[in-house]
C-alpha cells in the first residue's frame, strides 16, 4: 500500500486547509481551539499540518486508514448478530493532542486514585474499617451488587487487586479534566490506542516527530512484566495466559492482540482445569500449570463451582486455587464494588481517608441523595439534572432531566422522596470537543470526546500508559462515545517534555 | 501448545490447501471443457463427484445441473449450502486464522483476511462474470502466499508442524480425488483408454495437481495414463504425490510425537498402513487409475484426519499431571 505523509507535502498556493472555518460549539471546551479562535499552546504544530492539508489529501488519508484496518482486522463483534459480525473501529485521523505538563499532573492523579481504590478493596475484603470509621454507609457498601461477601479475607496472590485500570475521563467546559467513570474490571481499548498510532506513524511521521509524540507500543512489555511480577511462584518460571471468552466476544481481537503482542497462550476456559487446587492448560504435550492468567471474562463466568452453579462457562475450580494462592487472577475477582456508582461519589473522601491526601484528579460534581441537603438540592432541580439510581445500568433507572417529561420528572420526585439511598444525580457535562473529519460533508467540525488512559499496577510497580482511548461521538450534536451507538476513535497524542 | 489451537492449525492448512486445489480443479475443467470435445456433463459431473457433493447438488439443482458448466462453476466456488464450497473454505480459513492470530503471527492473518475481504467484495463477484480464471489465479495466488508465509514467518515449531500435517493430509485426499476423476471422466464419456482425448485428460489432471511440466520433464513427454498415475501416486520428489505426501505428514506426525506431543499415536499407525499399502500397490505393477483403490486412500486419510481431532480436542480428565517443570 503506498502511504503519502501529507504532513510533508508542501502546498503551492494557499488551498483551502480543512481546518478553515472550524468552529468551536459555544459553551463547549474544544481541545485544539479556545473560545477565540485562537489555537491552543499544544496544538500549533497539528493546526498547521492541517491548515496545509486539502479536503481531498485528507479524505485520501482517511480512506487509507480504513481500508489498512479492515485488512488487518482490527474489529469488534457486533452482539446483536449471533454469527458474530465484525465491524471495523470507526476512527478519526485527526489526533487529541495532550500538552507534557498536563499530563504529568494527571499521572500523577491517576496513580493516587489507583493506589486509594487498591487500598479501599483491601479494607473491604479485609477489616472492614471504612465502615467502622462511617467514611461510607456499610449499607451502601455491603448492599452492592458487586460486593461479593464471600470473598471476605481472601488474600489475592501477589497482593494486587487491579492490575490493569482503565479511568474514564471528560473534561468539563471550564478546561478541568474529571473522572466519569473508573473500570477495575476488564477494561478494553488499549488495542485500538496501538493500532491507530500504527496508522497515524504511517501517515503523519513529520507531524509526530516535530510535536515529540510518546511512544505508545511498549504496552504489551509494559503489561507483561505487570503480571510476571504478581506471580505466585518464581516471576521467571511462570506461565501467563489470557483467558478469553472466545472468538465471538466483541473484543475478542484485543484478546487476540495482547497474547500475541505479548507472546503468551490465549486461551478458553475449556482449555484450563483445576487439579488439588493449581490450574494447568491441556497442550498437545499434557497438563502445563499456569501461574498467572489475564482474565478477560467476568467475574460471573470465572468459576461455575463458586459463582453460578448453573453455567458451564469458566474453569470448575478456579476459585479454590486463587484463594490458596496457587494462581494469580488479573484482575481480582470482587473489584466491581470500586467502580460502582454508588462508591464513586465517595472516592474523594477514601482518597483523604486512606491516603491523607487531597485528590489531584477532579470528577464529576455528585449529589447523593441518601444525604439530606443534597436530596432537598435533587428534588428541587430535577429538570436540569441527569438522576441514577446506584443499583441500574445500561441506562435503566435514569432520568434525563434536561429532556424528560413533566410526568417522568413527577415520577423520579416519587422515586427518589421514597428511596432517596437508591440515588445519585448529576449536571450534564458539556463534554469537550475535538476537530473531527466528517465524511459525508469532507469538512472538519468539533465532535465530543472522552479519554480512557490505562493504569498498570503490579507488586512495587505503576504505569500510565501515555495516551490512552479517546472515543469520540461521531453524530453531530450526540454525546455517546460508545463504538456501538456511532461512537469511533482517535489517537492520542501526549507531548514528551520539554527538553 | 494448546491441544485447540493445535486442532486449529490443522484445520486451517486444510482449508487454505482445500481452496487452492479447487481453485486449480475449476480451472482447469474449464480449459479441459473448451478443449477436449467432452460432452459437458462427462466434463463438470466427474467434478462434483469426487468432491463429496454430487447427490447434494442434484438435491438442491436437479440431475442435469451437473452437465451444466456455469451451474457446477457457481456451485463448488460460491454456494454457501456446499461445505467444500471456495467460499466456506476461504471463510473457515480465514476464522481459524482470526483464532489462532497470535500463534499464526500477523503476516499470515494478514493474507488470509486480505483473501477473504477480496472474496467477498463486488470487485471478485463483477470479475468473476467478466474474467472468470483471473479469480481461479487470485485464490491460488493468495493461498500460495498463505502456505509460503506459514514456512517462512512461523518458528519451525509444533504450531507450524501441525499446521503442515494439515496441508499435506489434505493434498493426499485432493490428489487421489483428482486422479479419480479419471475414472468417472471416462465412464461417463465411453471412452477408450488410449484415445488422444484420453491424453488430453492425463494432462488436464496433471495440470490440476500443477505436476504438467515436471512430468513432461520426468518423461521427456512420453504421455500415459500409467506414466501419469505412476507419477501422481508414487514420484516421492513431486510435492503433490500421494508418496510425498504421506511420507512428509508422517514425518512430521513422527517428529510431533518425538517432540512428546500426546494422543498422536492413532493417526500415525493409520497413516503407517496406507504408506505401506502404497507400496505394495506400487510392488504389484498396479498404477492404474482404478476407483477402488483411490477410494480406499480418500477414506484412510479422512479416518487418519478424524482421529487426529479426536485426540487433540479430547476432553480427558485423567490426564496425568506433569512434575514442575521450565517455564515456556
């Protein structure tokens, strides 16, 4: 395939860039402009590569890009057809670009928020004292969904519960970048965050060489080193495999890529069995024990002995060998109750409580509704705010105030008046926007983001991978980066520092 | 490795080395059918028999189908309802692929979905109407890349070895599928044994195991229907032969159990008795194209192929558990 770097190409006369005329929403932060049209610090060198670019060497550029991911099969699994139809990751080529001093901030932020939630689920499973000292209502906490009681003074081998974390961050129009939503389960994305560097190193080397982009490809070496280190046994005698549900899970091609990327097995759970407490994998040379196993199923489907008797997914087992420390899970069952809704409000408090630290990342302003004043506060505004209730998801239990109904409105001041602990509300963020290519009209406009920056955690170790998934609404006005409802992606770009 | 990706990897080389061969089949039959003064259903008929799908085809399309050239073409090379289709092989190539990526390694994913992303676009679909061999040529031209980059990218490891015992259990079936062509071929035509179209047909069945020019080479162009079985049969130096070919997927079934790979020793002693068959058969002066005896090698390695699933996805909760030993 030839590739141009058009970053290079030089323009003759001055035609029309297709960042000409690019507007920022009002009311709105746009990542590479400010609200007077002037561009941003970090941003120079990309809004002059793009000032030189036509509309048709950028359509070429991203027709480029499409066809190279289809052919290497960069795809996720569309769920609604059970054949497992695959679809290409939408992407943008135009990078979020991210300035070095910001992000060594938000390193740093990550980290203590990483530390503070590992230290939280170490209390939970263990002592108990967060509801001894009423930081947070043990009904709240033992009331979760995703507390799992039994689990109560198990030790994960290795001492790490979240080994591999995924923050999802907005940042607000007042240019203040806060947590949405933290993911201590299975996060998925990072593949994406390489492939796409891929492209753009294919199609834009000058541009990335003059900013000083990050590097981004060590994740896998990164990640691998993360699990030999929690291994129960010699890091340097262990095997380490993924585990996956298989080829029909929507992100079974990230599943694929970091055993690959990784040089590891990938396995499935018919794979694996449990023998006097240590786990082997079947090979074509007999048993082989496994020390460590990057889990990419959840917590449901680990073990049918300990979680679901019903089912026949996962390894029969698998728990009583985690729990005597015979095997390392990545990550550890039991972390959804970190990332519940109903915690995440109190996350601040646990980093002061646990850390003695004031939280360096920002989130989302919450009302929680189970205190007084802020049930007063939700029940008199409800049509400016987005409620949820703490034990739905998939946006059930919600009411979006800025567009409800009188009679929903009537019925969540029902609701919330009668349960006010089942709730939580909070402003719509007018989430930020970065230039984005638009195809059907081959203009450049602003679109929505978020970030998802990964955080590896192993025994004495932590890393931020430097870039991250940036999901971007790719239908104008839409606020949803999910890439199942038109959502796609950009690279990432964070400057190395100044030097 | 895993005893699934093992499984795995013989299915893909199957279904790569099941693509190309069919690929070369249609080809050729087309040449063959423009060619000899065939009457059509002695042309295309013998085709789909010994691919397994006559009474299918017959099924679905009725008895005349088979002499019709374009019905036959659009059968074997896109029918989603025929398992041994082009089109289910590509695409149970290309799935197996997807599993197994990361022991595979890319370039080989890369090839096998670039095959099947072609396959499946307008541009193959408009070219099979306007210039039908250049597809035949794209799918043998791509698998060929497939099996090339499997010995040229991948450790010379298990993965690769099962893989290639693949490859070669499938070509022994091809191969003597081919030959027995022949059989069917004449039958249908009436034909002699020596007749000038009969030649016509001996080369045509070479050209489809791609063996023309190193038989006319082997023979310095001394056509005959014995020359041509002996060839295809027991030529241990063509790749295609079924001596080649059973003797390198016993070696490498030998070389995988040497490596003490399990559960292997079923499909060894069924591959073991065929070679020596062989060479009885090869003893006893009988290269000839004779139905029976082809037969009889397509279902020895089907049984040999079977076995060899069996064991590796075999399920068994008795397997001994090892002593610590090295890491991988």
């Amino acid at each position: 395939m030839v590739l141009i770097d058009s970053s290079t190409t030089p323009t003759r006369a001055p035609a029309p860039g297709v960042l000409d005329g690019y507007k920022p929403i009002p009311g709105t932060y746009d990542e590479l402009v400010d609200d007077k049209g002037a561009t941003r610090a970090h941003g120079q060198m990309l809004a002059g590569m793009l000032r030189n670019m036509s509309a048709d060497a950028f359509a070429r550029c991203q027709a480029l890009a499409e066809l190279s991911l289809a052919q290497r099969g960069v795809t996720f699994s569309v769920y609604s057809d059970s054949r497992g139809t695959e679809k290409v990751m939408p992407v943008c080529l135009i990078p979020r670009v991210m300035g070095a001093v910001e992000w060594a901030r938000l390193e740093k932020g990550l980290v203590q928020r990483l530390t503070t939630l590992q230290l939280f689920l170490d209390d939970l499973y263990g002592p108990q004292k967060v509801i001894a000292d009423r930081i947070i209502p043990a009904e709240l906490l033992l009331g979760s969904k995703q507390y799992l009681p039994q689990l109560r003074g198990m030790k994960p081998p290795g001492g790490v519960r979240i080994h591999i974390a995924g923050i999802d961050l907005i940042r607000s129009p007042d240019g203040v970048l806060r947590v949405l939503e933290d993911n201590l389960r299975t996060p998925s994305g990072v593949s994406y965050v390489i492939e796409n560097r891929l492209i753009t190193k294919r199609l834009f080397p000058a541009a990335m060489d003059r900013i000083g982009v990050r590097r981004v490809d060590d994740y896998p070496v990164q990640l691998v080193e993360t699990l030999r280190s929690v291994s129960p046994e010699d890091p340097d005698r262990s095997t380490i495999v993924v585990l996956t549900p298989g080829p029909f899970n929507s992100a079974y091609f990230e599943h694929s890529f970091l055993a690959r990327s990784m040089g590891i097995e990938l396995v499935e759970a018919s794979d694996l069995f449990v023998h006097g407490n240590e786990v082997f994998v079947r090979t074509t040379l007999g048993p082989r024990r496994v020390h460590v196993i990057y889990r990419r199923t959840d917590d449901a489907f680990i073990d049918p002995e300990f979680f679901r008797p019903d089912s026949l997914l996962g390894v029969p087992g698998l728990m009583r060998a985690w729990a005597a420390g015979k095997v390392t899970l990545a990550n550890a069952p039991g972390n959804g109750v970190a990332d519940d809704k109903a915690i995440y409000p109190y996350v601040p408090d646990l980093v002061r409580y646990y850390l003695g630290e004031d939280p360096i990342v920002e989130q989302v302003p919450t009302y929680i509704c189970a205190r007084p004043a802020d049930r007063d506060f939700v029940l008199g505004h409800l049509s400016e705010l987005v409620v949820k209730a703490v034990d739905e998801a998939g946006g059930y239990g919600m009411l979006m105030g800025p567009q409800a109904s009188a009679a929903e409105i009537a019925m969540f001041h029902d609701r919330v008046s009668a349960d006010p602990r089942r709730y939580i509300a909070q402003r719509r963020i007018e989430l930020s926007t970065s230039p984005t290519w638009v195809a059907d009209s081959r203009t450049v406009e602003p679109r929505r983001i978020d970030l998802r920056p990964f955080v590896l955690s192993g025994k004495g170790r932590s890393w931020v991978l430097p870039g991250g998934l940036t999901r971007v609404a790719l239908r104008p006005g839409s606020y949803v980066v999910n890439s199942s409802q038109g959502g796609g992606s950009k690279d990432t770009w964070v400057q190395a520092e100044a030097s | 490795m895993i005893s699934r990706v093992a499984d795995h990897c013989v299915w893909l080389g199957r279904y790569v080395e099941r693509a190309e061969s069919t690929a070369r089949l249609l080809q050729v039959t087309r040449t063959l059918a423009f060619d000899a003064e065939l009457p059509p259903m002695a042309c295309w008929r013998p085709l789909v028999i010994v691919s397994g799908q006559y009474p299918e085809l017959v099924g679905q399309l009725g008895a005349e189908s088979a002499g019709n050239g374009e019905a036959v073409q659009r059968y074997v090379t896109w029918a989603p309802e025929n398992p041994v289709s082009i089109r289910n092989s590509i695409r149970a190539a290309r799935e197996g692929a997807r599993s197994i990526r990361e022991v595979i390694g890319h370039d080989i994913w890369e090839a096998t979905n670039e095959l099947y992303l072609w396959f499946m676009s307008e541009g193959a679909a408009s070219q099979y109407l306007h210039d039908r061999d250049e597809v035949y040529r794209h799918i043998r031209r791509s698998t060929q890349l497939c099996l090339g980059l499997v010995r040229s990218t991948m450790l010379h490891d298990q993965p690769m070895d099962f893989l290639w015992l693949g490859v070669m259990l499938e070509r022994v079936g091809q191969t003597a599928r081919t030959l027995d062509m022949h059989h069917h071929i004449r039958t249908a035509a009436e034909l002699g044994q020596q007749s000038l179209l009969g030649n016509a047909i001996w080369l045509s069945l070479l050209r489809a195991c791609s063996g023309f020019e190193a038989f006319m080479r082997e023979q310095q162009g001394r056509v005959s229907g014995e020359a041509v079985v002996g060839f295809l049969l027991f030529e241990s130096r063509f790749p295609r032969s079924l001596r080649y070919c059973l003797k390198t997927a016993l070696g490498l079934v030998q070389r995988l159990a040497g490596a003490r790979t399990r559960g292997l020793s079923e499909a060894r002693e069924r591959l073991q008795a065929l070679d020596r068959w062989l060479d009885v058969q090869e003893k006893n002066g009988l290269a000839i194209s004779d139905h029976a005896l082809l037969t009889h090698v397509v279902d020895e390695t089907a049984a040999a192929c079977g076995t060899l699933q069996k064991s590796l996805s075999a399920r068994d909760p008795e397997m001994s558990i090892p002593q610590p030993e090295a890491a991988q």
